[in-house]
C-alpha cells in the first residue's frame, strides 16, 4: 500500500511494525514517511526525530522529513536544525536546501 502511495491505508500496518520494535530504523522511517504524507506532521516528527539522530541508513532520510513536518508546522528553527543535517549526496539534499532557504 505504502509504495502505491496509499499512506492512509498503510498506516495501520506500519504502526502496529513500528511498535513491534522501536529499534527497527526501517519501520520506523516509512511509519514517520506514511505520517507526513497523511499530514500528522506532530506524529511525524516524533518517529522521524530519533530516526534522524541514529545510526541507521534513514538517518539522512528521516531527517528531511522531519525537517519536512517541522516547516509545516511553522516551527522553523526546529526545521533547519533538521534540514541541515541532509548531505549533499543525499536524494533529499535539494529540498532540504529549499527548506533551509525559506526558514532563513
């Protein structure tokens, strides 16, 4: 569901994986992902937050999107401190740098 885009009916499923195990850094990511895309921005930012400050290959990812929910919700220092955090060989190195740009 979620990679056809349906995030409103994946979010059930990836909830109940996410909490199976706060350690899974994958599940955690498209829980916190499918909670952007159904704009639950606060929710968001409280799976993607400790995604973003891990270790995992999401980290960057997370952080994006995090930095996402943070503009969203108008909290932008909160969003660049995130935006900043995506490298340049990241896919979501060019919109995190637009969001550095409207938060300064």
């Amino acid at each position: 569901m979620f990679n056809e885009g349906k995030y409103k009916e994946a979010l059930p499923l990836l909830k109940e994986q996410a909490l199976a195990d706060a350690e899974d850094a994958t599940a955690q990511f498209f829980y916190g992902v499918a909670l952007v895309k159904t704009e639950k921005y606060n929710d968001a930012l409280a799976v993607l937050k400790p995604v973003s400050e891990g270790t995992s290959a999401y980290k960057e990812d997370a952080a994006f999107f995090a930095a996402l929910s943070a503009y969203k919700l108008n909290r932008k220092p909160e969003a660049l401190g995130f935006a900043e955090k995506v490298s340049e060989g990241s896919a979501y190195y060019q919109p995190s740098q637009k969001i550095i740009k409207k938060c300064r």
